[in-house]
C-alpha cells in the first residue's frame, strides 16, 4: 500500500528559501563538482553515492527535486525513479547520464521522470532544467489546490453528494442545453419519508448514517452522466439529461424499491428499521420552461405523493 500523498497549499505567503536538490551520483568526482555548481546558483544540495542510500534519505528528508545519474552500480537512475514513485513521495527526479539516447530518455520519463539531461553539461543547462521542473512542479500543485477547493465547494459534507448551490447552477445549465438540442430532461425530488419521527427515535447520529446510505443508493441506480445532490435536510435532487418523463419514471421507480428494501443497519450491524423515500417528478419542456418551474412541479407532485400515502413515485 503506497502511503498517502498529502495536499500541501503552496497559494500561501511564505519566505523564500534556497530549493533542496538531493544530487544522486556514483563518482565522486561529478557528485563535488554538481554540488559546487548548485551552490553559486542558490541551490541547497545534498549529495550521496547510490540509489539505495538516496531512499533512504527521502524517508527522513524533504527534498524539493532529485537530480540522479542514469548508470549506477546495483539500482540505476531509472530504477530509483520508480522506487520514488512507488513510495508515493510526489518529488520530481531529473535524470543525467554520459551515454545520452532516444531510448534511454524514453524509459527515464516512462518511469516517471520529469526531465533527462546529458553529460557534460554547464551550470546555466542544468539551472534551467532544474528551474522548469520545479515551476512545474509548483504549477501541478496549484492546479491540484484549485481542483480540490472547488471540489469542496461544490459538494455536500456528508454525504459527498452534489450540494444545493452546485445543483441550481448545473440544472440551470442543463436546461439550456436540452433546450438548444430540443431534448428532453427530467427532475426528480427525493424526500424521506417521516425522517423527523426517525431523527426522534434513533438520534441524528444515525439519521446522518441513514443519509449517507440513502445517498449511496440513489447513486448506484442513476447513471454516470446524471446528477445527484443533497437539497437540503432529507431531501435530495437528481437531474437525468436526456430523459422523457416515461424513462425517468423507470429510474425513479427503480430508487424507491432499492430503498425500501434496503436493510439499514449501523456500522456494527445492527439493523435501523425500514426506510422509505416519496418521489416527485417534473419534465422539461412538458411541465416547464426553466428552473424554478421545474423544481416547483417536481415539489407539487412531491406534496401529492405524501398525500397519497408515501413510498410512491408522483407524477402528474
């Protein structure tokens, strides 16, 4: 099992400081001579004679690149590089070598590398090299920030659903589009039935765990391209693009019986009763024009299958 690869915000003010290179090379001769460079450009670097001593390193130090020679005794360059990655530290290695191919450079960057520079080179080659890599590194970075901050905000904390601000703006775009291409969408509000009166009985612990499950449900009888979100409380929304009002009836139908005859139960298996949702539904352009409209008519008929009696799907 690779160990986690944290998210580390690099947006944040913070001072600069000289880049650590750990600088992997068997001569000892390249390895004084790379160091003494690195240091007039600024560099912080750490220097060792093998691949295996190199992870050993990485374990206890954070590095900000590796720079590893291609050809060495036991574990070569390409073989380390693969080792790093495998560790899951997310460090870029550049690899150098004398003995410069396609080939060579091919297999480097299959297994992971991030550059591949030749043999001899000058102070302001490798500079760039190690400076490209190391902006790059900070642009996948933030790339990764912005991805999972607006993930975040666009997901709903508990059940990892869609949440109610993300599901306006996305129904509000679907419409638009099955309106451009005359097709068809359709709306379903999901509500759990006496989910107060259950809340009462077992705890909100468990109506949270009965949420969640609920959730899960309704995401395995949808498909990919549709979109599930918690509305608000016991409520929950799926959008289906593409889909008449007959098709959705299917898939909705398909829902309330997964539901009903789920056996909830808490994380140690004791059983938490049975669980029934009532579902309203609502079609674009048949019952509406646009958003608003086709939320209200899949709450109408939401509001007329709890007068029925619940655990039904309500059309009209």
């Amino acid at each position: 099992m690779q160990p986690e690869k944290r998210l580390h915000s690099v947006s944040a003010e913070a001072p600069e400081r000289q880049p650590r290179i750990l600088v992997v090379d068997d001569e000892e001769s390249a390895r004084h001579t790379l160091t003494e460079l690195l240091e007039i450009k600024s560099f912080c670097p750490t220097a060792t004679d093998s691949a295996e001593s190199a992870l050993k390193l990485l374990e206890n130090v954070t590095f900000d690149l590796v720079l590893s020679d291609l050809l060495m005794p036991r574990m070569d360059g390409i073989a380390l590089t693969k080792a790093i990655k495998e560790m899951g530290l997310d460090v870029p290695v550049v690899v150098m070598t004398g003995y410069a191919s396609i080939e060579s450079a091919v297999e480097s960057m299959k297994a992971g590398a991030s550059d591949f520079i030749t043999k001899p080179f000058n102070i302001d080659q490798i500079t760039i090299v190690i400076n490209r890599t190391l902006e790059n590194k900070k642009l996948q970075q933030l790339a990764q920030e912005r991805e999972y901050f607006e993930h975040l905000s666009n997901t709903d904390g508990l059940t990892e659903l869609y949440n109610h601000r993300y599901f306006h703006n996305i129904l509000h775009i679907e419409i638009e589009r099955e309106r451009r291409y005359k097709r068809p969408l359709s709306l379903m509000m999901i509500d759990i039935d006496d989910f107060k009166s259950y809340n009462d009985t077992h705890g909100h612990l468990v109506g949270d765990l009965v949420l969640q499950q609920i959730g899960s449900l309704i995401k395995k009888s949808t498909r990919g391209c549709d979109y599930v979100a918690r509305y608000g409380g016991e409520e929950f929304a799926v959008i289906l693009p593409e889909t008449s009002k007959q098709e959705a009836m299917i898939v909705a139908e398909r829902i309330r019986t997964s539901i009903a005859e789920y056996p909830f139960t808490t994380t140690t298996g004791t059983s938490l009763g049975k669980v029934t949702v009532t579902i309203g539904l609502s079609s674009f352009p048949d019952d509406a024009q646009d958003r608003m409209g086709l939320i209200d008519k899949a709450d109408q008929n939401l509001y007329q299958g709890k007068a029925a009696g619940k655990n039904c799907v309500w059309i009209a």
